[in-house]
C-alpha cells in the first residue's frame, strides 16, 4: 500500500508537466487532485481487504 502512495506521489509531477503546457497549471492541478482522490480509494480499499488477514493478534504473540 505504501509503495503505491509512493508510486503516485513520485509521477504527479511528471505527469503535471505533460498536461500543464496543454490545458494550463489550475486544470492540470485539478485533474491530479482527482486521480490522487482516486489512488486514496485504492488505498483505503486495500487496507479494508487485506489488512485483517496480516496483522498479528494480540493475545497470539
């Protein structure tokens, strides 16, 4: 999960330089505020999926 909020956060500004010179800074912004919205979902959906399955109980320690 971490390396995937990495992994986003490393290419948003590559990818504000590719779409700046296109549509502008304020859209090019706007437009990585949603796909970093959408990369949070993909987070949060992982944590809820697999985070039961690996965490260490308390009382098996």
């Amino acid at each position: 999960m971490l390396s995937f909020a990495f992994v986003v956060g490393a290419t948003a500004p590559f990818l504000l330089g590719l779409i700046k010179p296109v549509i502008g800074l304020a859209e090019g912004i706007s437009l990585l505020s949603i796909g970093l919205l959408v990369a949070a979902v993909f987070v949060f959906v992982a944590v809820k999926v697999f985070l039961k399955k690996d965490r260490i109980q308390g009382d098996s320690i």
